[in-house]
C-alpha cells in the first residue's frame, strides 16, 4: 500500500468503509467533493450518514464493486488482507492502493493540522481540542475516533485553517504524519499483535515527535517524559510543567481544578467528564487550544459542556434504579482509570454497586497482559468475565476468558464467567438490583448487549 495519493479528483473506493476511522476520512473527502464509494458486511449510521452526502455504499464484498470504466483509487485499513476480492481486483488492474493513515497524512497537509497520539486517551482528548476549537468560533475539520454529539459524528468537515485528528499509533502509520502540532497523552505497550516490545512503540512515538513542529506531551508519563523531547508539557503533579493543574476536587458529577499556565494562574475549570485521567486530557486539550490563541474565557465556558465522545464513560440509559454505561476500555491502565471514575459516580450513595461487565480484546492483548489485567478491578464491587473477542486473530496463546475470570478472581471476591452475550445478559437482568451502576468495558461487541438488558429488566418490572 505505497501507491502515491492523488487529490486531483480522481475518485476513491473504500473497502470497509463503515470502520470508525475509514468512515472518518471518506466523510471528509466526499464532502470536499471527490466521488467516494465503499463497501461494508453491515450498515451501520456511519454509512448512513455518508450515503446521505452523495458516497454509494456496497453490502459485503465483491469484485463488482470497483467500477473500472472510472478506475477509483482503493482506500484499505490494516484489516483488510489479500484475499479480499475488491484488493484482488485493484491489484491486478494496478489499481493505487492506498492505507487509510495516507490519505489522513495527505489531509494534514492541507490544514495547520492538530494530530492527537497516545496509548490511552487520544479520543477523548482529539474530540475535546475540536468542541474547544469549534466553540471558539475556529470551525475545524475534525477526523476522530469517536462519534461525538456535537457534530453528530466522527467527522466534521470546517471551513477553518485547522484539522483536529487521531493520530493511532496501533499498526504503527502515525509517523507518516507532520502536523503542526502533536500531542502525546503517554506511551505504554498496547497492541501486542504489531509490536513486540516497549521500545518499539516508544521508536514509533519518537519518529511522529521528529514530525511535529510543535510538541506537546504529559510529562506524568514517565516513558514519555524520558523518551519525547518536548517544546510544550501539562501535568497533575509537577509545577514545573507549562500547564499544571492544582486544588483538584474530584467530585461524583465534575471535576474541578485551577490550572496554571507557566506559573501563573489562568483561573478554575470544572469538567463534566470524569476522573484523573480526564483532567489530564483536558490539561492536553487546554495547551492545544492556547496554542492557537483561544481565549481562556472562551475556554472555560467551553469545558463544562463537554459530554465526551460514544463509548467513553457513555451513558446508555437507566432502567429501575440501574444506571447503564458503555465505555471503550480495554487494556489495564484503561480499565483502572474507568473504574476510578466509576467508583467517583457511584460515591454519593453508600449501597451503589459498580458492576463490571469485561470482554477481553484480541487473544494477543489478553495473554501478553493477563497479570496486569487480574489486578485492574479493584473498584468494582462484582465483575463479570465474558469470552474473548478475538478481532480477527487466531488463538495461538491457548487464552480464554475462563483464564481472564480465574485470574481475576485470585485478586477479587466476587467474579464471574459468563461465557455468551446472552448468558451475560441472563446473568445481569437476573443479578442487577436498583443502585448498581452497571459499566461494560471492551473494544468489541459486549454493547449489543445493553439494550436488551435494559428491557429484559423493564419487562421484570411490568
């Protein structure tokens, strides 16, 4: 995938078009007017969405999809492999294949560009510098790994000078980016299946940083503050950062903080986003947005009214004194930082319960961090362990979530394996009681299983 991008107005097909991030970048290129196309197994709102502007979307793949009488240019994320019959055919007709991280790349350099990288935290935080910028009137385009109310999605096309963007570091392609600025949240080892140590990911991290005109990173990050050369630092911990945050109250429904900004005091903030790890991202969030001349006035206005993207501490609803969230984690220092907030929410009231539901991501994931993982849910009250969701991998670690549940249980009272999403279901409409704040926790399909428990319990009640 080293064909050279061409934004002359030569259309583009995206096989598997519907994916967060793929979705992302043909909203913008299809909204600037190209001719976009795609394919997908599944509708979803995303390709709704897109239909909506002019792309002509494809159910499941075929070798029918490309129209060669107007040879497109082929769009493919580290999913696709191969064997796809829309890659076989782009191959052999010498079709350009493109990674979806070149068109990103090849979209930075048309903006003054904001490129948001990190293990954890890079949604949240990419979502949060475009609500502040597009609150202060800046009208970003903004390519992101969440959908976010405020611009009913994933994508937003601006008329502005800057792109907000996800930098992912998962396959290893944010160093073809060079944005104006770059923010590292911290650097941990995550995605087992394309690195095989630490240092690679901090190599990768370096090589964006040498990219960036601007740096920006979390200095309470030990990895990143010893390995990224920094020209712009935020911390909750050390004063001699440029922006640092101090008398933090962390509450059950905000959080509030006055944050300084080199010594000297901007004033208070209060957050609707919770928890340690996301006044760390709003610190990230702030130093973008002074960096682009943003008023703080204009900031603190801004920052309450910020709900988050989906699937980040989302909340889906409530049914008998049960509340219901869905939340993207799934790595340990994710899942510790989600429960914290947990515990927080469910703080006012002694007999809350935080009820864990965990699908395990990736056999890889799972087995390179199964210690780490035993040890993440500590604030729960009661955990329950469903099987791994294996995103395309093969089980050559011999892992299951029996062995995830087993070893949390070496750690925890109270854990329990259920092994479908439907015995999670059964298990949780017929164990959930008024109080509990059920979160599920997981990058895979766990989700689906939220709306029908939220009225298999009303139906009890009825």
């Amino acid at each position: 995938m080293l064909s050279p991008i061409d934004l002359s107005g030569k259309p583009f097909h995206f096989i598997g078009i519907g994916g967060i991030g793929m979705s992302a970048i043909a909203h913008i290129l299809v909204r600037q007017g190209y001719k976009v196309s795609g394919s997908d197994l599944a509708q979803n709102q995303l390709i709704t969405q897109l239909q909506s502007f002019g792309a002509k979307i494809f159910q499941g793949h075929s070798a029918d999809n490309i129209d060669l009488s107007n040879p497109p240019q082929i769009v493919c994320s580290s999913a696709i492999n191969e064997l796809n019959p829309e890659f076989q055919v782009a191959k052999s007709h010498n079709l350009p294949i493109l990674h979806r991280s070149d068109v990103l790349a090849a979209l930075i350099t048309q903006f003054q560009s904001v490129a948001i990288a990190g293990t954890h935290g890079k949604t949240t935080t990419s979502s949060l510098v475009a609500y502040l910028f597009l609150q202060a009137g800046l009208d970003p385009t903004i390519v992101v790994g969440g959908e976010v109310r405020a611009w009913d999605g994933n994508a937003r096309l601006g008329k502005g000078k800057y792109l907000i963007a996800e930098a992912d570091e998962s396959d290893g392609s944010l160093t073809k980016f060079t944005p104006a600025i770059g923010v590292i949240t911290n650097i941990e080892l995550d995605h087992t299946d394309h690195y095989h140590s630490l240092e690679q990911v901090i190599s990768t991290f370096q090589t964006f940083a040498e990219r960036c005109q601007v740096v920006v990173t979390c200095i309470d990050c030990e990895t990143t503050a010893t390995n990224i050369k920094a020209d712009i630092t935020y911390s909750l911990c050390q004063p001699s950062a440029d922006y640092y945050a101090v008398d933090i109250e962390y509450g059950c429904y905000s959080t509030k903080a006055q944050v300084l900004e080199r010594g000297q005091v901007l004033g208070e903030i209060s957050l609707s986003i919770l928890g340690k790890h996301n006044l760390s991202n709003a610190l990230a969030a702030i130093a973008v947005a002074r960096w682009a001349g943003i008023s703080w006035s204009d900031l603190q206005a801004a920052l309450p009214d910020f709900i988050g993207a989906s699937r980040r501490f989302e909340l889906k609803g409530k049914q008998n004194g049960v509340t219901f969230i869905d939340d993207y984690a799934h790595h340990p220092s994710e899942i510790l930082a989600t429960l914290a907030s947990a515990k927080l929410q469910s703080s006012h009231q002694v007999q809350n319960r935080v009820v864990a539901i965990f699908q395990p991501h990736r056999y890889s994931r799972t087995a390179q961090f199964l210690t780490e993982f035993s040890c993440a849910f500590n604030d729960a009250d009661l955990v329950v362990v469903t099987d791994i969701y294996a995103a395309g991998e093969k089980n050559i670690e011999n892992i299951n979530g029996e062995k995830m549940a087993e070893a949390i249980a070496a750690h925890h009272p109270q854990v329990h394996f259920q092994g479908s999403l439907d015995s999670v279901q059964t298990f949780l409409t017929n164990n959930l009681r008024s109080g509990d704040l059920a979160i599920f926790l997981g990058a895979g399909n766990l989700n689906r299983v939220i709306a029908p428990t939220i009225q298999a319990i009303a139906n009890i009640s009825q």
